[in-house]
C-alpha cells in the first residue's frame, strides 16, 4: 500500500502489475494519469537518507526507521559520533519517513523493518539521478501548516470569518487549544460515564480520556467542530455527540489560563497506570491524556512499540511483535485473540510495562 501510494504511475497499471498480469497501455482515468502535481526536488535530501543508511550498513548496523531517524534529527542518545547525526535537524519525522517510502518504491532502499541500501542507492548517491516528490517545499512544512490553520482557528473564534460547512477534518483538527481545564474535563467524564452505564460497556469504549482532553482544549461548539477533535468519527459524533456539546456549549473558556509547563517528572506521574494488563493502544491513551495537556503531540501505539523494540523489550519474530527476556521479565505478555480473520498474538503490558512506556516517551520528546 505504501508503493501503491507514492508511485507516480498509473495506479491501474501498478494494481494490475502487483498481481502478476500487464497493461498495455495507461489507463488515463486515475488520479496518476489525469493528475496535476506541483514536484520538489528532494534529491539533496534523498542523499542524506541514502548516505545515513549506507554508513550504517557499513558499520554493520540495520536499524528500524524511528532508530535511524532519531539519528538523522539529533534526537539519539547513540552514535552522535557519526557523520550524519544530525544532518536533517529541523525536519519532520513525516517527511523523513515519506522519503524513506519513496526511495523504497524506486528501488533505492530494501523492502524490510530494518533499513538497508540497494546496490541502487549508488545512482542518486553518485550518478545524478534526481528524486522528485509531490509538493512544495517540504522542510519543517508539518510545523509551518500547524501554525498557520491554528492562526486560522483563533481568528475565527475572535470575531473573523467564521469556517464553512466544507471545512475539512484535517484543518479542524488544528484548531486553535485553550488551557486544560480539570473542571471540565471531569464534567465531560460525567458526561461519559451515565452513556456508559447505560450501554453497559467500559467508559473508554465510548471516548478515551486523550479524547476528553482534546475536547476541553479544542471546546468544539458544534458538529463540525467536533469532528476535529482527536477520537470523534462520525458514528460516534451520532451516537454521543449531542450530550458533550450541551456540556460544551454552556461552558465559557478560560482565555486567560495559560498551558501549564512541561516537566519530564511530573508528566510521569500524572499518566495513569492500571493495575491491569493493558493493550499498547490503552497504553497510549493514557499517555496522550497528559501529552495534551502540556499542549505536546500524541503519540501512538505504534510509535511505543517502536521504542520499546529500540530498548530491546519487543522483537519482530515471524513478522509478530513479541516480547524479549527483558520484555517478559518487565511485565509484557502474549495471548491469543479471535478475530474474523482467525486466531491473533497480542502483546498486554502491566504496570511495569506501562510505566517504560511513559518513561520511553518522556524522553522521547
């Protein structure tokens, strides 16, 4: 899926291709072929990344991507010694990790967890060939969009133009925080819980606490508005969504309480750690309930199961996530789960294993 999405081919062709039958000709009606797309030259930055993975293979290294772009960032606390640590500081991890896929679609970068070159790499490395990616300048372009939609968001709550009907998702998901509010969010947990109750479901099943939070930031005053906060799709905003909004709407933010300042100590004690083994998403709910009220980004389950690999807790055994010695050894187990594809491992984290979660984060950040 990550190929089909970076190709600049005929997406007709690539499907066709990818289950061994050919095209003979482009089929000119996907979104490749009658596409217009402004293109950067990303060769320079191409080079890096290709450079970065070349010198590790060398040394004997395969990293995973978050490894070898921490390293790319300055963000590493191992091999700042090289000569690329660092070389890509003030990118986006996104970009990076966009890059990477596109020079793994071309051939450039083997197909794998762990980073390694092609005998290809050499072309753009030394033979002048040029990497193109759709769009305009991408450095530190997340950040720049950020910035601006939240502008954007201010303005309209402070008497500007105020957003239509067509806005989308993703720019009410940058709309403009204000300050964490426990007195709210404790009305909004209210809220949550007479819902759960009498669904007779577990209070998370119907918004996690990061979603809470989010929604006390964001303080959506309408449908639209609370599309763009994290968590709330649209089945959700019709089966709960009215009951937060009369909540929402009869509360006046405080414009004048400013973001509390981050601590590493006492974000790792405000997380809240159950005494149950977890799921890595719970994990992370958890852990985003707080990153949001030091206005930090989320993270994921994804991104903690990166780090956790990266410390030597996780392996990848058979294309499985499972624990290490030190993995079992800090609380992390496997069962078995039924799915409608079949039988499923999943890996559970106690509170051990809850707590390396939020210290790998802290210092992640």
């Amino acid at each position: 899926m990550e190929r089909y999405c970076e190709t600049q081919g005929c997406l007709r062709r690539f499907i066709l291709e990818y289950f061994a039958e050919t095209a003979a000709y482009d089929c000119g009606n996907c979104g490749s072929c009658n596409g217009s797309f402004d293109e950067t030259d990303a060769t320079v930055d191409a080079q890096k990344v290709l450079s970065h993975i070349t010198r590790l293979n060398k040394a004997g290294k395969r990293l995973s991507f978050t490894h070898a772009a921490n390293i790319l960032l300055g963000k590493s606390n191992d091999l700042t010694d090289m000569p690329t640590f660092g070389i890509m500081k003030g990118y986006t991890r996104h970009y990076i990790r966009r890059l990477t896929d596109k020079l793994t679609a071309l051939g450039y970068i083997n197909e794998g967890y762990n980073l390694s070159v092609t005998p290809k790499a050499g072309e753009v490395l030394f033979k002048g060939v040029k990497i193109m990616i759709r769009g305009g300048n991408p450095q530190k372009a997340e950040k720049a969009r950020q910035i601006g939609a939240a502008r954007a968001g201010g303005a309209a709550r402070n008497g500007g133009t105020s957003r239509t009907a067509k806005t989308s998702r993703a720019d009410n998901a940058q709309i403009q925080k204000y300050a964490y509010s426990e007195d709210l969010f404790a009305k909004l947990k209210d809220v949550r819980l007479k819902i759960a109750r009498e669904a007779r479901v577990p209070a998370f099943v119907i918004f996690s606490d990061a979603t809470l939070v989010d929604m006390c930031q964001k303080h959506p005053q309408n449908e639209s508005e609370m599309l763009g906060v994290s968590g709330v799709g649209q089945v959700k905003l019709e089966k709960y969504g009215a009951a937060f909004l009369q909540v929402l709407c009869s509360e006046v933010p405080n414009t004048n309480e400013k973001q509390p300042e981050y601590s590493s100590e006492l974000f790792k004690q405000e997380v809240a750690i159950s005494g149950e083994p977890l799921q890595i998403s719970h994990v992370a709910d958890n852990i985003n309930a707080v990153l949001l009220r030091y206005g930090k980004l989320k993270t994921t389950g994804k991104r903690l199961n990166d780090l956790l690999i990266e410390a030597g807790y996780l392996e990848i055994s058979d294309k499985v996530k499972v624990p290490t010695e030190n993995g079992k050894m800090l609380g992390i187990t496997t069962v078995m789960r039924h799915g409608e594809h079949g039988y499923y491992a999943q890996c559970l984290f106690g509170p051990a294993a809850q707590r390396m979660c939020v210290a790998l984060t802290a210092k992640d950040l």
